[in-house]
C-alpha cells in the first residue's frame, strides 16, 4: 500500500513538472525566449494597439448584447485596465464593477478562442450580479433598473460551444435558463446537492 501511494505521489509530482515545462513553452511561444515581464511588456507599450483595440471590441460587442448603458470600450494602457465611454472601470460603483469584470473575463475567453491563444476554455464566475442589486453610485441606480439578470444569461444563447463558463450565482437565475445550461441548485442542507463541493 505504501509504495502504490508513494509512486501516486511521484506520478503527481512528475505531472506538475511536465504542467510547468507545458506553461512555459507556450509562454516562449508567444514572448520568444527573451525573459519578458508581461506586466512590463504591456506598460511599456509593447502590445499591439490593433489587437488590443480588437479585444475591446470583443467586450464591447459582450455589452452591446445587455444594452449596458454606456458601451464603447477602450483599452487604457497605463493602467492596464478598460475604459467605458471615457470612464475607467474603477470610478464605478461596485456593482457596474463586477458587470464589468465579468464582461472582460467573458471578452478575454472569447477573443483568444478566436484568435486561437492559449487560455484554458474555462471561466468560472462568481456572483457577477449580485452587487448590483444593492446601488451605491448613479451608475448603479442605473443598472439596478435594467433587467440586466435576464439580459447577462440571454447573452449565452448564441455562445461559443467550445467555451465552458461556470457562474456561481446568489440571486435565483431566469425560469428559462435550463433550456440553454445546465442549472444546478445548492439547498446547503440534508438534502439536495449542498455545495458546490460535495
């Protein structure tokens, strides 16, 4: 029994090793074999303007789709953060925020898609619509208003089926959702499915 758990543990160890060596392969893939900063990389201007502009058309076109009150996306270098009509990202309240935040990881999934980048296909989002019930700002009054739950699931209607995203929600999604995802209900109790993790 201890050898079988002690060549588990080798195999799991050698495993990790060949994960980094694939990891860093696809980074040489991208960066070239020069040890470049990717934050540095970006700060310094070294990221072309046309495919961050085409990034933040695929956010925008995200936006466009939940009729998110202000839509035109710029990517703003310094700060490495999007702009929203002139706006950046952080001057909202927390609720546009994590509207946002879910829109460009969603923007980022789908562009290196179809742009066939290394991502892993996966997202998972973790109540990206629960702050904005609460309204702190102007901007949140706004959104608060919208019909932004129907709207944000409506959007995976079309979605890419080579992208799986997983969003964990606090809020009761639309009655319609299990006709395009699978819907899984977490009753924190006896019976039922009680977690996430079982």
């Amino acid at each position: 029994m201890q050898v079988i758990s002690a060549r588990d543990a080798a195999q799991t160890s050698l495993a990790r090793y060949e994960n980094v060596d694939r990891l860093k392969q696809m980074r040489s893939n991208i960066v070239g074999d020069t040890e470049v900063d990717s934050v540095a990389l970006i700060a310094e201007g070294g990221v072309d303007t046309t495919v961050l502009d085409q990034f933040s058309q695929t956010i925008e076109h995200f936006l466009v789709e939940l009729s998110f009150p202000s839509q035109r996306v710029f990517f703003d270098l310094p700060r490495r953060d999007i702009q929203i009509s002139g706006k950046p990202r952080r001057q909202n309240g927390k609720g546009v925020r994590a509207v946002l935040h879910a829109a460009f990881s969603l923007g980022l999934l789908q562009f290196t898609a179809d742009h066939e980048k290394p991502h892993p296909r996966l997202l998972l989002l973790d109540s990206p619509l629960v702050t904005y019930r609460d309204p702190m700002t102007e901007d949140d009054v706004q959104l608060s208003r919208s019909n932004l739950n129907n709207r944000f699931y409506e959007a995976f209607r079309n979605w890419d089926d080579r992208l799986q995203v997983i969003i964990i929600e606090n809020r009761d999604p639309p009655t319609w959702l299990p006709e395009i995802a699978k819907v899984e209900s977490f009753t924190g109790a006896g019976f039922g499915r009680a977690g996430f993790y079982l």
